[in-house]
C-alpha cells in the first residue's frame, strides 16, 4: 500500500508571511501528487497538483514541489491571507483512477 | 450548478439499521469513488469504480456495498449500522480519458449513527 506522512499538523502564521507543508511518501510507483483545501463543513477542494514528471509547479500563489529521490513533496503559499485558513491535505496515488491516499491534513491559520 | 450531487446532505440512522447513499456526477467523468472522513481517520479510500465496474476495494467490511446502476451514479449501501460508522462520506469522480488524474469531490453526506 501506500502511506503519506504529512506535516506539521498545524502552523500559524502572520498575515502576509509564507506557509510551508511538507510531505513524504513510501511507494515509489506514486505518480501523483494532489493537494487539496478544506474548510469547515465543506469538501476537499483541489487547488494545485504535480506529476512524477515535474519538480516544481506554480499557481496563484502556490507552489507545490516535488523529490522523488527523498519522496517527499511539499506547498508552498506565498504571501498568506485569511482567506487561506483553512484544512489541507496532501495526497499521492499512483495515476489515473487510482485511489489517493491522504495525509492527516495541516490546519493553517493566518493571523492578520 | 453543483456538478456532483450527493444526498442526503445530513443523516440520522439507529444502530443495526441499513441506508443508501446516493451520488451522481455531471462531469462525464468514467470512474467514481467513496471516501470517508472522521475525526479518528481523516479522508480514507474505500472504492473505486470505472465504467461500473469495480476498480479496488479498501474496505475490509462487507456491510458496505457500492452500487452502480448508471455510468454517472455510485451509490453506498450500509447495512447493520454501527455507530463507528458515523462519518462524512463524500463522493469523487475522475476522468480517465486525456490522461486525466484530477479528482473531484462531492459536498458530503454527514451521517450519524446512534
């Protein structure tokens, strides 16, 4: 199977300031790498994601690294507002139609 | 428009009771999932489906049951409830087609067991 450490579990930060969440995982056959935001009562929301065939991918405000030699991959959001506190949760599967197996998720919250 | 639809959004079952949870995708994507959620496993895998037919199967209990009637509906069947099942279990779906790996989740439905 696979298993995917996440952390920190949670990280307070200043208004403005970045956010860093790292993750690693065991199954060198993960290709795929999801991230995925929460808030309260709602769904997981996929904002940013990155292939095996990538290192580093960048949106919005985000950037999502990827190490497959340490297999470890983490988000990166620049210049936080309130608007980012929320739950996320990184992910790893092995490609298409294939189950994602999820990290224990990071509570953020950007203090203004 | 909600491109995902689950229902009901909230339910209330006893123990030993059986109930259907029911999702439907408007995206044309060919393959579906269940997850669940709780506060003691967050977001944890429970089966996969392309095309109707069952991908993979994480769920070591036979009480629950994924069922496919359309290509764009997978529905979950819980029997003899336990209070252990009590979870926000959302549905997903992807497209496998262009090699897409983006899977979208449904708004959940919370259930209860008591």
């Amino acid at each position: 199977g696979e298993q995917v450490e996440q952390l920190p579990s949670i990280l307070r930060v200043q208004e403005g300031s970045s956010a860093s969440i790292n993750c690693t995982y065991e199954n060198s056959a993960s290709n795929y790498f999801p991230w995925y935001k929460q808030e309260p009562g709602e769904n997981p929301k996929l904002i940013i994601d990155i292939r095996s065939n990538m290192e580093r991918k960048q949106t919005q405000g985000l950037i999502v690294l990827l190490d497959k030699k340490a297999k470890r991959f983490s988000l990166h959001i620049t210049d936080t507002q309130p608007g980012d506190s929320a739950m996320y949760f990184c992910a790893a599967s092995r490609g298409s139609n294939a189950k994602l197996t999820f990290g224990k998720g990071t509570k953020l919250s950007v203090k203004s | 428009d909600p491109k995902i639809i689950q229902k009901p959004k909230y339910l209330v079952a006893v123990t030993g009771s059986e109930k259907i949870l029911i999702c439907e995708q408007y995206l044309g994507h060919n393959a579906m999932y269940w997850y669940r959620q709780s506060a003691k496993k967050p977001l944890e895998f429970m089966f996969s489906y392309s095309y109707q037919k069952l991908m993979d199967n994480q769920t070591a209990s036979s009480r629950f049951q994924p069922q496919s009637s359309k290509k764009n509906h997978l529905d979950l069947q819980i029997t003899a409830l336990k209070p252990d099942d009590s979870a926000t279990y959302f549905c997903a779906s992807s497209q496998e087609r262009l090699g897409g790996y983006e899977q979208y989740f449904g708004p959940g439905t919370r259930l209860t067991v008591l």
